[in-house]
C-alpha cells in the first residue's frame, strides 16, 4: 500500500478560508494534550503563550518589532518564490546588510548628522542586493544550483561578520571583546512609542510589503515573475527572460534582507556583535509559505511567527516550562497550520500496489 | 468621523486595560519570597558552562528553601532578545536577575536604568551601573594547575588546545596552561586550533582529531561541548575537561576538569539583597575564594603529580603564587612582566600575546 498526494481538481474557496481555524483548533487540542501530560493547567499555558505577551504595551511593541525583520525577508523571498527562484540565503544577505550599513555608521562615528541614518539603510539595501547578485549570476553564468549557492553564501556572510567585529571593527575602547562601537544617536531608528522599543523599521516593513504587492499585481515586471514560475514554457514563449527574472528575484529579496539586516541593528542592537540575528532568515522562508506567499498573508504569517518567539519565553518565565516544550509546541502550530493548507489543495490516496510474482 | 472615533475609543480602552495590568505586575510585598531570575545563553544540558550556573541556582534553591523563588530562561540570543527577556523578568517583580553571558552587558544596563530598585549580576562583562554588579571568575588559575597535570603526563611533549576565539580570556588560559606546563616540564609544547565557536561538537571533534594526528597526547579545551573529552577516549590519548566534570564522557580520558564554581557567590549575592545590603561591585574570585576547581583527578594521575598539584593548588589559594609571576616573556622572546613582579589584573583583562611555549601567531 502507498500514499499518494494529488492535487485536488476542484479547491474549495470556503476550505482555504477554513484551513487556519482548522489548524488553530488542532493546536489548541494538542496544546492541551501537551501542558496536560506535563501537569501545567493547559488553560493557563494557552492563555501564556498566546495572549500574555501582548497584555501591556511593551509586548504588543516587542511583537511588531520582531516581526519586522521576518516580514521584510519573507516578503523578498516570496517574489523570488512565486517565479520559482530558490533564495535560501536570506540570513547572509541581512548579514551583509547589517555589516555594510554598520559600516557606514563606524566610519563616520563621532562626525555625524540627520544623513547618516538614510545613508546606512541605503547602503544596507545595497549590501544585500550585492551579496544576493552572487548567486543570481552563478546561476546566469554557469547554472550554478543558487538554492546551494545562496545558502553557503550565508555561512560566508556570518564568517565575514565574525571576522570583521574580532578584528578590524573591534570597540577600540572594550578591552579587546568582539564588540564594535555603539552607534551614535544619529545612527539609530527613532522609537515610535514610547515605552517600548519599537522603530521605525517597523512602518518601512509595512511599506515595502504594500510596495511589493502593487509590484506583484500592477506591473508588468511582476507579472513576468508570475508567469515564470506557474508556466516557465509560456514565459520563454512570450519572449520573457529567465535571467531577468531570476536577477530581479535576488536583487528584491536581498535588498528587503539587507534592509531588514540594517534595521535590526540601527533599531535595536545599535551595534555589531558576532551573532546579529536568531535566524531570521531561515525563519523567513516558513514565514513566506506560512503566508500563501501572498503580501497580506506574509504580513499575519509574521506576526505568527514572532508571537511564538514571544510566547515561548513566556512559558519558560511564568511557568518554567523547559525550552524543548516549547520547541515542540511551535513545531505543532506549524505542522498543523501548514499541514492543513496541504490538505486543502490536495488529498491522500491509498494505492494499492498489484502484486508481483 | 465616527469610525475615526470608535478607534480612538478602542485605542484609549486597551491603553487602559494595559496599564491595569501592568499595574499588577508591581513589585513583589515584604512577605513573599524572594524572586531571583537567571538569563541562560544555551540550553542547560548535561554539561558546560550554563550547566555550572544552573547548579549554582539549585544550590540558592536548596540553602534559601521556601524563602526564594527562581526562575530562569534558556537559549537567550545575545541579541535584540536579550533585552526583552531581561526586562520581562524585571517587570514581572524578579529583584535579583543573573544575566549570564558577555553578549548580555548592553541590554543588563539599559534594563537597569529602568529598574532602579532590581538588583542585577552580570558575568563576564566590564559594565557596572548603580545596580549593576559584574562577575567573573580566575578561570586561569585552574588551567595552570591542569598544565601542570598535562606536563608531566605528557609523554609526546606536545599538547593540545581546542580554543573558541582569541579574546583575552581565551588567550589569558591558554598561557596560564602553557605556563603550568612549563613550570614542570620546560621542553613541552602547546598547539591551538581556533574552532570560532563557542559551541559546535563537530568542528571540536575535527579540531581534537588534527591535534591528536599532529602528536598531541593531552588535550585541553576552551569550548563547550564534550567532544574533545570524547576524542581523546577514543582515540586513547588524555584530555582535560573544562567547565564541568566531564569524567562520564571519556573515563579512561579524563585526567580532569577545571570547573566553575558560582554557588557561593550566588549564595552572598542572594543574601546581601535579603538584608538590603547588596552594593554595585565587581567579583574576580579564584581558587581561594572557591570559585574555581579542578574536578577528582583521575585514577591514572600518579602520587607525586597530585602532591605537586596539591601544593600549588594550595599556594595560588593563598596568594603565595601567581601563575603570571614575573618573568613572564612571551613567544617572540619579549619580557612582558620583569622578574619579581606579579602581573597586573589590567594586563591579564586586556591580554593579546602567547607566553613561551605556546607556537604558533596570535590571529590578529
């Protein structure tokens, strides 16, 4: 006996809009199995892992400000996505971003002014579109797999990073730790509300994903993205270049990366350390999917997603649940909420095999 | 217009609902126990430098009972994170909060400044606020009583160091070791390979396995993982744990560990908060003050190497000997500290040069 996954021929509308609440009540039965088993009220568990983080102010601010970098990453990826380019190298273009900005902010520190902070987020931008470019021409020169090259590209990104705050950038000043400089003021986010922490890059999130969506639904450029992911036969046809494509997809999706790298570390770090980001990246990928690769999905997917970063501390802090239950726990709302929108497009066919002599 | 104001009326109504519960996260009353947090860089574990900390929480649990209460959160990212968690628990009425990695000194002030009634303990770091304490301990004069195991159980006259990043406090071990060594064998060499992790068993492994391969008989390390102790089991060669008693990953390997000991400090600090007495200071205790030690030397290690270890353990306890007593000349022949001087804490803090012994370049 096999399984088989086979595309549904008709999807049901009311099925896609149900999928999620599918999804969340299954989490919320396994929740309950879960915190039961390990003798936490489950009610209480749900209730600190879903809604405590945003009970004040200050964690609805931490909510939104972890979703940022999520939401510019995923929101880059899933124009490369939908025309079926592989970049899986966000982390090393948010790596390089947030380098090529920092950069930007040390060389000019203690002889600075109101330019400094647009320049570092150019340049930021302009640091994960080169690091993106790499791959994109391996793959238009030599038909380089850029779904291996991207991802190495990442680990070189970290090496870079690492070398540079242990060497050459190192705080002339911090005994020698790998630390640069903290910025001066003109070279941090303003905070929007006060109270918490969060910046600016939050509202430059929310742009770029509308700016992305007109993009995907209202230009002609976009369209050719479209058409050569779901029909690359029709694409080619047409007269649309492959290559184009898969440039624009880096160039899009590094630059939204490098941002993202740059407004990480302007708004809240304020200097560079060796490890910058818990894997924003990568998580950007589930976040992208999460979302249908749809701009209005991406944007609740990553709210999503940083809500289980947030709620996961909460369950170690209020009811000192160990870190792997709460790995597990997120690995089930994925599981679920993924695994329904699976079924909802396809379905599980028992087959048979025919015996063989 | 009214749509404009029922959003106004929503907005205003959660500012309310937030306040009203962040008022009930006020600090704790007189007659509840005590609240102590600890901000874990990694998983606990079976092992390692977390796991020390973690032990030392149990030990506040077991001497204080019922009068305290801990609570700790593993896995903190020395980034953005850390400064959430480290204000989460502040908030949520914690009034003495570990903060147990480097990474976490920038988010441990800007947190202090907004709690002035917390008391905060930060290791490793050089930061101190009004409420802001640092803590470290002399993990060097451990690994300069290990070096002394390792110089006379070395049959080869080379020995290997599995080592993170070349930061003074890595550098700082690796002389101490290399001066232990030398202080009973003088034609002994140490050899280091930087693995640029603090934690990764594989690249551990890869660098204990080269070492080994290059004639290395026993290993030390400067990371934090087992991987190195299981190396040398395997590859019938010795090895030195680090942080943690490490005997139970390679018990015919394992010569010893030079591990760390917070639970007395953690018990002081516990207290002089009780009492209202806790002030902004910087803790750099050693073997005397019991925070550092080397784990039950192993069944291999002979009579006289133990006496031997014994006795210096005893004089660098007593201030009698410092394993930076002049000379101390590094390996490009240039005296660094003149004879009959100790070295200075500001030099061992910012250390950049190997000591004779060690072979190889410093990378820069």
């Amino acid at each position: 006996m096999l399984l088989r996954l086979e595309p549904r021929q008709f999807t049901s509308k009311r099925m896609q809009y149900a999928s999620p609440l599918i999804a969340a009540v299954l989490t919320l039965i396994a929740g309950v199995i879960l915190f039961s088993a390990l003798g936490t009220d489950p009610v209480v568990a749900l209730h600190t892992f879903f809604v405590r983080p945003l009970t004040s102010l200050y964690g609805v601010g931490e909510w939104a400000l972890k979703a940022t970098p999520l939401l510019l990453c995923a929101i880059g990826l899933s124009v490369g996505f939908r025309g079926n380019v592989w970049n899986i190298g966000a982390e090393g273009q948010l790596t390089m971003g947030a380098v090529c900005g920092s950069g930007v902010a040390l060389a000019f520190w203690g002889d600075e002014g109101p330019w400094l902070l647009p320049l570092m987020l150019f340049v930021g931008v302009l640091g994960g579109m080169a690091w993106g470019a790499i791959p994109s021409m391996l793959k238009n020169r030599f038909n380089a797999n850029e779904i291996l090259t991207s991802l190495m590209l990442s680990y070189v990104a970290i090496q870079i990073l690492g070398y540079l705050v242990h060497g050459p950038w190192r705080d002339p000043e911090g005994f020698n730790f790998p630390q640069t400089r903290i910025f001066g003021d003109d070279g941090i986010l303003p905070v929007l509300l006060e109270g918490t922490r969060l910046h600016l890059g939050a509202v430059l999130a929310v742009i770029c994903t509308i700016i992305v969506w007109i993009f995907m639904s209202r230009t002609f450029q976009g369209f050719k993205v479209s058409v050569a992911g779901q029909a690359p036969a029709a694409a080619a046809y047409a007269g649309y270049s492959r290559k184009k494509v898969i440039l624009l997809s880096f160039l899009v999706s590094g630059g939204l990366a490098g941002l993202a790298g740059i407004v990480e570390i302007a708004g809240t770090i304020n200097q560079l350390q060796p490890i910058i980001s818990p894997g924003y990246g990568f998580a950007a990928i589930i976040v992208a999917f999460l979302g249908r690769l749809h701009p209005l999905g991406i944007f609740f997917a990553s709210l999503l997603m940083s809500l289980m970063y947030l709620g996961g501390e909460q369950l170690q802090i209020h009811l000192n649940l160990p870190l792997a239950v709460t790995g597990v726990f997120q690995g089930l709302l994925l599981f679920f909420v993924l695994g329904s929108d699976v079924l909802v497009r396809y379905r599980i066919r028992l087959i048979s095999q025919p015996k063989e002599a | 217009m009214t749509k404009l104001k029922s959003w106004r009326s929503l907005v205003a109504g959660l500012a309310v609902v937030a306040v009203a519960i962040a008022a009930g996260f006020g600090p704790a009353r007189a007659a509840d126990p005590l609240k102590v947090a600890f901000v874990y860089v990694s998983p606990i574990g079976d092992a390692g430098w977390t796991f020390q900390h973690d032990l030392a929480r149990k030990a506040i649990e077991a001497k204080f009972g019922d009068k305290i209460k801990t609570s700790y959160v593993e896995s903190v990212g020395e980034g953005p994170d850390a400064e959430r968690v480290i204000r989460q628990l502040a908030a949520d009425g914690n009034q003495l909060i570990f903060t147990t990695s480097f990474g976490y000194m920038n988010p441990t002030i800007k947190v202090a400044k907004q709690f002035p009634n917390v008391t905060f303990a930060h290791a490793t770091g050089y930061k101190r606020s009004d409420n802001v304490s640092t803590y470290l301990a002399r993990f060097y004069e451990g690994r300069y009583l290990a070096g002394i195991i390792a110089g006379k159980m070395t049959k080869s006259n080379t020995l290997g160091y599995v080592a993170a990043f070349p930061i003074p406090e890595v550098v700082r071990g690796i002389n101490a070791f290399a001066r232990g060594v030398r202080s009973v064998n003088p034609d002994a060499e140490v050899r280091v390979v930087w693995v640029s992790s603090w934690y990764d068993p594989g690249k551990e492994r890869e660098a204990a396995d080269t070492l080994i391969a290059n004639g290395a008989d026993v290993l030390m390390q400067h990371t934090d993982s087992t991987a190195v102790v299981q190396a040398a089991q395997d590859r019938k060669v010795y090895a030195i744990g680090y942080h943690s008693d490490m005997k139970k990953y390679g018990p015919k390997a394992h010569l010893t560990a030079s591990t760390h000991n917070w639970n007395q400090f953690y018990i002081d600090k516990v207290q002089a908060v009780m009492d209202g007495t806790a002030k902004s200071d910087d803790t750099w205790g050693g073997i005397g003050a019991g925070m550092v030690e080397l784990s039950p030397l192993g069944d291999m290690v002979p009579a006289d190497v133990r006496k031997l270890v014994e006795t210096a353990s005893a004089d660098i306890g007593s201030g009698k000997l410092h394993p930076f007593a002049g000379p101390v000349v590094d390996n490009k022949g240039k005296t660094r500290v003149p004879a009959g001087e100790n070295i200075s804490d500001g030099d061992l803090l910012g250390m950049q040069y190997y000591v004779e012994g060690v072979v190889g370049d410093l990378p820069k």
